[in-house]
C-alpha cells in the first residue's frame, strides 16, 4: 500500500491550491447569504443543516480548514 500524503503537497499547483480556494468559496458563500437572507446547507456528522447569517451579524468567521490523510480513502 503506498503511504498517503496531505494535499498540500501535491505535485501538481492547482491541487495543492483547491484547499484555500474551496475555504475562499465558503467565505464567500456565507457573505451572499447574509446579504440576500438565504441559508447556507452545511453537512455536519452526515446531517444537513441550513445556516442563516444575519447581514447585520458582526462575528462570521472566516472557514478554515484543514485535510489530513486518512487511511482507506
């Protein structure tokens, strides 16, 4: 079985980047919604939640995110 690496070090520049593109696109997800009053749809521990952001809500976080390698997948 070959070892699994994190996508940060992919050879390839755009694999290595879609991390922080993907988080750039949540954040700007969640902008949009505050902005029109409409739910962002997260998936967390295989529940579908709606998430409504107010425009006026002062404490939206930027997403981070982090992938380390799994065993299997």
């Amino acid at each position: 079985m070959s070892q699994l690496m994190s996508i940060e070090q992919a050879r390839s520049s755009s694999l290595r980047g879609s991390v922080a593109a993907m988080a750039r696109a949540a954040n700007q997800a969640r902008r949009t919604a505050a902005q029109t009053q409409t739910a962002v749809v997260v998936e967390r521990n295989g529940v579908l939640e709606h998430l409504y952001i107010s425009a006026t809500q002062t404490d939206i976080k930027p997403i981070t995110v982090s992938i380390e390698p799994q065993e299997g997948h």
